[in-house]
C-alpha cells in the first residue's frame, strides 16, 4: 500500500480495550504508557500518555 501526503491511517483501539469485555477483563491504558507507531521508510511517532 502506498501512503500520500495527507493520507489518514485509522488503527483502531488496542486489543483488550473493549466494551464487550467484562469489566475485570478490560484494559485500559495508563499514565507512563508509551503508544508507538512506526512507518517503515518514514518515521516514527511515540506517545506518553500523561
């Protein structure tokens, strides 16, 4: 697949996030978690949830 200037990449949410899941087998994501998406030949993008 070939990505353009201005293209939008949907990735959804992380396995486990899910409100189908009972509440003592959900995960959510916490403070200090690092979020990284990576495209080869272009770059990476890191998050820190604060």
């Amino acid at each position: 697949m070939t990505l353009k200037p201005g293209d939008v990449i949907f990735t959804g949410t992380p396995e486990g996030v899910v409100l189908g899941y009972p509440e003592e087998e959900r995960e959510w994501l916490k403070p200090g978690e690092t979020l990284e998406v990576s495209i080869e030949n272009i770059g990476v993008l890191k998050n820190t949830l604060r």
